[in-house]
C-alpha cells in the first residue's frame, strides 16, 4: 500500500510540474493584454494623475506622477501605441524594482516620450544609459508605436518600427511597467498595450567591456611605432606628422586618413584624443576592402570624434555613426580625453571619458577583419573649414583567437 501510495503522490508531483510547465510555455508565447473594457484593473497611480479609460483607450493628465502595473516582468516584448499632446512628457519605465521610491532612476528603466528634439533624452532613449537617434517619423498629437524588448541585459527600443536605441545594462533585471506623466500634461494616450513574456536567460557572461579590459591572457601592447608613421599609409588631402608620441593630422581642404597596415576583428582599443570645437575626426575600424582608398560608413564602422551643434548633433562625439547615438558634450575641448572602443563578433561598444557612449549590433557585412583609420576630417557642418586632431597613447587587446562567451 505504502509503494502505491508514494506511485500516486510522485505521479500527482509531475503532472502538477509538467502543467505548470505547460502554463509557462504558453504564457510565453501568448500577448497579454494590460488594459482591458472600461478599467483599469491591476494599475495603481502615484502622485498627481488623473487616469481613465475610454474606448480601450488610456487617457492620462494632471501634473505629474507614474501609474505602475502591479506585476513583475523579467524578460519581454511591450507593445503600444502613445499619442502626446504637443507640450505632454510621458515615458514608460521597465523593471523597477522598487516602484514606491522617490529616486527610481536607479532601480529601473524609463523610456522617454518626448517630441522636443532638444533634448539629451530624446524620443526612446532609455533615462540616462542609452540615447536614441531622432527619428522624423515621430508624430506630434497622432499615433506612434512603442516596442520594447529586453532580453537578459540586452535592452532594445522601437519607434515606429526602427530600432532606436539598444544597450547592455544590469541596472535591474526585474520589476514592475509604469507610466509616467510629465509637464501638467494636457493629454497623454495609449492603446493596444500589451506584453508578451521571453524565454528567460539561463546565463549571462560578462559583458563585453568588463570581459575584453580584464581578460588577463591578453595584454595591451602598441598600436603602432611612437617615433614614426611606418605602421601608416596616408590616403587623401590631409597632412600627418608625429612628435613625442603624438600623431597631429591637419585636414586641409578635403580630408584624409591614416590607415594602420594590420587588420582586427575583434579587439579592445584604447586611446587619448585632442580636439577644438568644431573640429572633426574619428576612429572607422573594420575597414573594408582593404585595398580601397576611400573610407566611409559603406566600407567601415565610423567611432565619431566630432561636436558642431550641442545636443541637436546627431552623431556627436563617441557615436557609432549612423548607427548608435552618444550623449551630448561628452569631452573636454581643453585636455585629453579617453576613448575606449570594443568590438567582438557584431557588437560595438564606445566610451569617452570614462562613459559608455553607445553601443550597438552590427549588420553581418561588419563582422570581419578590417583596418583602424584615424580621420582628418574637414568641418562639414560649418563651411567645410580644414581641422586638426592630436591622437596618442593607442593600445590595443587583439581577441581574434579568443572564443565568444555570447554577451
């Protein structure tokens, strides 16, 4: 009987596993949505808002305040639609973990709704970790489409469709949705809001900065000779001389390239850079073909060096052109600045001064051994004035043979 018995027991303990299994299965392939008929079940509001629902549609206003979903979401896909009064602020924020504090930007995620392009947070950026590019097709006072995704650290914003912004960030990675209303916000609305909940992530390596500057198999060594520009060949209107271990580059007046002899795929480089305001240059790695005398964003990946309108430009300084946007005013026009750029596989991520600048995954075009080039770039955007840039101290890491960990 005792045999019998615990056969029962154990057959009751799998089936209960295997359909909780079943359930998990099924929630993760199914949307959800997160407002249903007339009500708003499940949401809880904070501060000054004044939430309501009308045709399957949320309508916030009032002064300022966050209206939370009373669930926790680890990996996912969000979806929406938002339209924003001409004046209203909004965001959406991802993974609080402590949605009652007063300081939430350090225990989750916001994704800013805000048609001001003059802004450092512009339209889908994620609050301070990652800036999104504008995007044209962003409506005033119509329907926009929201698309979020976060998958292990991996962070992705979509607007209308096009990706926006993308990152690597381990800030939180669990909490609460919430919306948040800004500016006495006259009219904030969204619909068709729903999730639909990821496969989590078993296992998350290092990410790709803290694993490529520590990896201790592998030691920095000289890009280049310090005393000479033999490593270089000099393509284009540009002037090079190197002195003391600085390499200065005046452009002239259509701009050229120092284009280093060897080739990398994935690498750590390193490196101080000198430049005065308007002045333009920039580090493209992976350039290819490799016996091509021109170097642009067809041909290679393009680390910008480059401020000539504050926090309009679109591409500033530390930017991974046209792909990935950095933050505004980033360097020091006086001093040297730092710069760090890590390349494995189809991932790139840039940091200037210590920050993380931006980051992206590259199309497969990218993904192989090219040439780094430093640019002598001419002032495009202010009556194509020539320029200088000094540029010393360039290490390098060269991972090629080290196998991928999968960031």
């Amino acid at each position: 009987m005792k045999t019998i018995f615990y056969f029962l027991i154990i057959s009751f303990i799998f089936l209960s596993c295997s359909t909780s299994h079943q359930q998990d299965e099924q929630d993760i392939e199914v949307w959800t949505k997160l407002i249903n008929g007339g009500e708003l079940q499940g949401w809880k509001s904070q501060g000054s808002i004044d939430p309501v629902v009308k045709d399957d549609i949320l309508i916030i206003s009032g002064d300022a305040g966050w209206l939370f979903y009373d669930k926790d979401y680890e990996d996912f896909l969000f979806a929406t639609e938002f339209k924003l009064a001409e004046n209203a602020i909004s965001a959406v924020g991802f993974r609080y973990n402590d949605a009652a504090s007063t300081e939430k930007e350090f225990n989750g995620y916001k994704v800013i709704l805000d048609h001001n392009p003059d802004q450092q947070n512009t339209m889908g950026s994620i609050s301070t970790v990652s800036r999104a590019k504008s995007l044209k097709s962003a409506r005033i006072d119509n329907w926009n489409k929201l698309v979020i995704e976060a998958k292990g650290d991996h962070l992705k914003v979509f607007v209308n469709d096009t990706l926006v912004t993308e990152t690597h960030d381990r800030k939180s990675d669990e909490g609460k949705l919430g919306i948040q209303v800004l500016n006495n916000s006259e009219n904030v609305q969204f619909r068709n809001m729903q999730i639909k909940m990821l496969e989590e992530e078993d296992f998350l390596g290092p990410q790709i900065e803290d694993y490529m500057r520590s990896y201790s198999k592998i030691e920095l060594h000289p890009l280049a000779d310090t005393t000479n520009l033999h490593d270089w060949a000099q393509i284009g209107d540009a002037k090079w001389d190197i002195k003391n271990g600085v390499i200065h580059g005046f452009s002239g007046e259509k701009g050229g390239f120092l284009i280093h002899k060897e080739t990398y795929r994935n690498f750590y480089l390193r490196l101080k850079f000198k430049i005065k305001h308007e002045d333009n240059s920039g580090v493209f790695i992976r350039h290819n073909p490799l016996d091509s005398a021109l170097v642009s964003t067809d041909n290679a990946i393009e680390c910008n060096i480059y401020d000539h309108d504050g926090y309009t430009h679109e591409y500033s300084t530390g930017a991974i052109a046209p792909i990935a946007r950095a933050w505004s005013k980033m360097i020091d026009y006086e001093n040297w600045n730092d710069m760090e750029i890590f390349a494995f596989e189809d991932q790139i991520c840039m940091y200037v001064n210590g920050v993380k600048s931006s980051e992206a995954h590259l199309p497969e075009k990218f993904n192989q051994k090219g040439n780094i080039c430093i640019q002598g770039g001419i002032q495009v955007f202010n009556g194509n004035l020539p320029s200088n840039i000094y540029i010393k101290d360039l290490w390098i890491k060269d991972f090629e043979d080290v196998p991928f960990l999968g960031f």
